[in-house]
C-alpha cells in the first residue's frame, strides 16, 4: 500500500460554527423531487435565517458535486446566488468523488487558517436520482451518422442500420462506481476488503442491522432534529427525516439476500451496502477574528486533517490509514478517539477498517510500528446509524459526517473525535474535531 502523509502545520484556528443538512431521500428508479441545487439550497436557507451574520458578510462558498447536471454547471455558484449571498460572492464547486463534502471543509479550512479568509459556508449536495442515462458508443455513432447523412437515401441507408439495443441507455451512476484503472465497481473492492480480514456475511448483516436501528432510535429521541432540516418540494410534498431507514431490519431477513457481485459466495449484498440517495449538507467555518465581529458561537474546532491513498482495489482501507496516521501524529490512541464517524459504503469495508487496526502485518507495514494501535469499541462508531441506514449521497457525505460528529460530540458530552470516509478511486480523509 502506498501512502502520502500531509504534514500539520500550524495557523489561525479554524472554528465550526454551525450545520445543517437535509433529509436523504431514498432514490427510487426516476428522477427526485430536487436538483443538487436545490438540495444545496434548501439545506442553506434556514441554516443562514438562525445566523447573526448577513449572508453578504461571507467570504466564499465551497461546494463538493460528483453528479453535476447539465443544467447546473458550478451548482456552488447556483446555490450562492439562490441563497441570497450576492452577485460578488466567490463559490466554486469541487470534486473528489465520495470526500467531495469533507474537501469542501478542507479548502475551507485552509483558506481560513493561512489569513485569506474569514468565513465560508462549505458543503457537498449530491442528487443521484437524476443521474443521467447514456447512450452506447456504437449508438452514438449510429446517431452521428444519421446526423451527417445529407440526402434521403443517405439517411434511409443509415436508418436501416439501427438495432434494438440503441434505445437501452446505460445509467450513468454503474459506469461513475466502477473503478476504471482496476475494472473493478465499489461493491468488488468491498468484497477483496472482507476477503482481506476474513470478514463473515453474518459479520456484514449484524453491522448493517445495527446501523437501521441505531438511526431509527436518533431519529425516534429526535437527535436529528437540530441538524435535519425539513425540505418541501415544488408539488407541497414534505420530507422530514431520512427516508431509507427499515427499523424492522433483522439479521435473519438480509440472511435472505443474494450476493450483489461475487455469487454465489459474496458477503456484499444489498442489505449490507450503502443506499443511493439524494441529499445536501452545509456547515459554517470562521475564524477567531469573524467569531468576534459577528457575535458568532462556535461549537468546535478543527485540530488537524489527514488525506491518503492507496490501491484502488482496496479503497475501502483509506480510512483505516487517514486515521491511523492523523492519531499517531496527535499522539492519540484509539482509546482517546471518544466517537467516530466512518461513512458506511459497505459494512464489510468498515468492519475491515477496525480488522486492519489490530492486524499486525497492515500496522507495520502502513505505519511503521511493531504492535497494532488495537481494537475500536462499537459503542463509539456511528452511534445514530450511516450511509447503509441514510443513504450515501456521494458529494455529500463527507460533510455529513463533520457535521454529525460535532452534534453528536455535544450531545453526549464528549470532546474529541475523529470523522472520516473512503473515496472511491483508493484515497481516503479524516479530520480530528474538538468540542469548545
């Protein structure tokens, strides 16, 4: 595994000040009710209305997108403009597949902290649903040459050519989850991952149950209700919480399930496996001299950040390398992450990230230690449930996951903790937050 270790280096504090998100709705085979923009904008609206400061007082707005729509190129842009920050506001959207909405607090991160900037609204939207269909290459040129045909006859000779299987449009989305340097599509990584740490089906099944029933109890306690916001679509439909969750989830029904891409013997599954999912996310990053000005209250702090990479076949382990490296260089055990949020592509990814920290061999080998850094207790991971429970909308999540983590942190009394996710493509992020 090869690795690339970001230095920490020293500069203003950067302070999370507050977050909002939306629901994630549940796609269901056609286009949702929202855009990216829309999500985006839907989410910033009422995150903006319970701030101190005017709109027009940020300094720029970052927004991570992976599925950007035709009609909506820089959606960063878009929504800036939509949420009223002004014609003058800088916004740009990036991309950096599923750490979009965490790379969007990282660059905002340091254009605070190098003295650039004072204060960023930084997010990540994702609208899988509308991710568009695609014609096949030989369709394309079937099309081109009825195109360029300038005489009757032409374009009959190239009418009679026309097969079937032209108007079957490939999805867009299976083509963007397939890895195109090791042909393999995410769901395959997660199974070389499980196969690597001897994960069980029944291991994946129990995770992803867990996952249901912890954010059907969030949302029951109503530990959600701070962070979601209500969205309302343009035919006065409400959506109010994340829509995928199944609280009657057992592990006797997803026993049921067929392997999804390795059958008959897979351990990756439906049940087991991120749902594809609409959704936005926002959260408000200033500094010390912005708190000040504007009378902000910032809830934490940002310590430090970590991104790696390595093989694209086995992505799913980055971020049992981006936390690793981030604890030992803040001299922390696992002991002392008190709560972790590790975006959910797959349970047997995750559960393949805390097998790696006590694998001898991965420990030594990924960081040059002789011991393991040991075992994560469960009781500290993703407490309200992730992406196999709420969906991964995937320019979204990484944000998402900042986000909770803070709240959660605060719910529950605590101080530190660690938020972090693979990226397909084989990188991962992680940022270690601190309570105020």
């Amino acid at each position: 595994m090869s690795l690339h270790t970001q230095a920490n280096h020293s500069g203003r504090p950067v302070y999370i000040v507050d977050g909002a998100r939306t629901p994630f709705i549940k796609a269901r085979g056609k286009p949702g009710p929202f855009t990216p923009v829309d999500l985006a904008v839907q989410a910033g609206r009422p995150l903006l209305l319970r701030q101190p400061v005017a709109a027009k007082n940020f300094d720029r707005v970052i927004l991570g997108c992976v599925n950007v729509i035709a009609a909506e190129m820089n959606p960063a842009r878009i929504a800036a403009l939509r949420l009223g920050l002004g014609d003058t506001m800088p916004a740009f959207t990036l991309q950096i597949n599923c750490g979009s909405g965490m790379q969007s607090i990282e660059t905002a991160f340091r254009y605070i902290r190098e003295g650039n900037d004072d204060l960023i609204l930084a997010g990540g939207a994702e609208a899988l649903s509308h991710a568009p269909l695609i014609l096949q290459d030989e369709a394309t040129q079937w099309l081109a040459g009825l195109a360029q045909a300038r005489s009757i006859p032409g374009k009959l000779k190239q009418l009679i050519k026309f097969k079937p299987s032209f108007a079957k449009p490939e999805i867009s989305l299976k083509k963007g989850l397939t890895d195109p340097v090791v042909e393999l599509n995410m769901g395959q990584t997660a199974e070389l991952v499980a196969n690597l740490f001897n994960i069980s089906r029944a291991e994946a099944d129990a995770y992803a149950v867990r996952s249901h029933l912890r954010l059907a109890e969030a949302q029951k306690q109503g530990w959600l209700d701070h962070e979601v916001v209500p969205m309302i679509a343009s035919d006065g439909s409400v959506y109010s919480q994340d829509d995928g969750v199944r609280p009657d989830s057992t592990v006797e029904h997803l026993a049921k399930l067929k392997p999804a891409f390795e059958r008959p013997y897979g351990k990756v599954t439906a049940g087991n496996s991120s749902q594809i999912t609409d959704g936005a996310s926002w959260v408000i990053l200033a500094s010390e001299e912005a708190v000040k000005k504007y009378g902000l209250t910032p809830k934490a702090v940002i310590v430090d950040s970590e991104w790696s990479a390595l093989e694209p076949e086995i992505m799913g382990l980055g971020p049992a390398i981006s936390v690793g490296r981030l604890a030992l260089r803040n001299q922390m055990t696992l002991d002392d992450i008190e709560l972790l949020e590790l975006n959910e592509a797959f349970s047997a990814q995750v559960l393949g990230c805390l097998a790696a920290w006590n694998d001898k061999d991965f420990c030594q080998k990924v960081f040059g230690i002789d011991t393991v850094l040991g075992e994560f207790d469960h009781e500290r991971l993703n407490i309200d449930g992730g992406a196999i429970s709420l969906g991964h909308p995937v320019g979204t999540s990484g944000n998402r996951v900042v986000l909770h983590l803070v709240n959660a942190l605060a719910r529950k009394g605590l101080k530190r903790g660690i938020a972090t996710q693979c990226i397909g493509g084989g990188q991962a992020g992680a940022m270690l937050i601190e309570l105020l």
